[in-house]
C-alpha cells in the first residue's frame, strides 16, 4: 500500500482542556478521525500514562484485509495546554499537540 499522510488544523472554541479529554478518551477517536478509517477503540481506557499502548480497529479499502488493527503508543502526556505538549498516538508522527493558543494541530 502507498503511504498516505492526512493532516488538518482546526481551531476550536474550547477549553484547552475539553480537547485533551477528548484526546484521551480512545473511545471518542472515531468520533473526530476525518479519515474515516477508525472504527473503534479495542482498548478503552482513557490514557493516563506516557508509554501506554491502546489500539484501534481500522478499515481502508486499500489495505491488503480492509481491516485491520493498529497499536498506539503514548509518547507525550500533558493535560497542561503549553506549546509541544498534548497526545500523540501514532508511530511516524501522526498524533496531536495542543499549543499555548488552544489550537489542535494534526488532528
């Protein structure tokens, strides 16, 4: 399969942090994915703790089984909206930081 990179930036009118509740809460990452390829948290305790792995069951069409499932490691775990800190998920740099301006980017 090609690689593929998605990205977007959104500002939102929350508290910053609602937005890292909502990011730390695997459950509700199908909810904001705008892929469209997360089906559901496997794992759904909410993250707590750098070096914590959650997974998530995935479709993409082009993936050799359509489904699949991804393992997600925790790197960086800060409530605290301060600039480079937020969840970041996904191996390769996809993940989230929530900056001192309250803005999510890469999610």
């Amino acid at each position: 399969m090609d690689q593929e990179n998605v990205s977007a930036t959104l500002t939102v009118a929350v508290p910053a942090a609602r937005v890292f509740a909502v990011l730390a809460d695997p459950a509700a990452h199908s909810a904001i994915d705008g892929t469209g390829w997360i089906q559901e948290a496997v794992d759904r305790a909410p993250l707590t703790e750098v070096g914590q792995v959650f997974r998530m069951d995935m479709y993409h069409p082009n993936h050799p089984n359509g489904d699949y499932q991804v393992a997600n490691k925790v790197s960086v775990l800060a409530p605290s909206p301060s600039p480079a800190r937020g969840v970041r998920g996904r191996p390769g740099g996809a993940g989230v930081r929530l900056p001192s301006a309250g803005r999510c980017q890469g999610c």
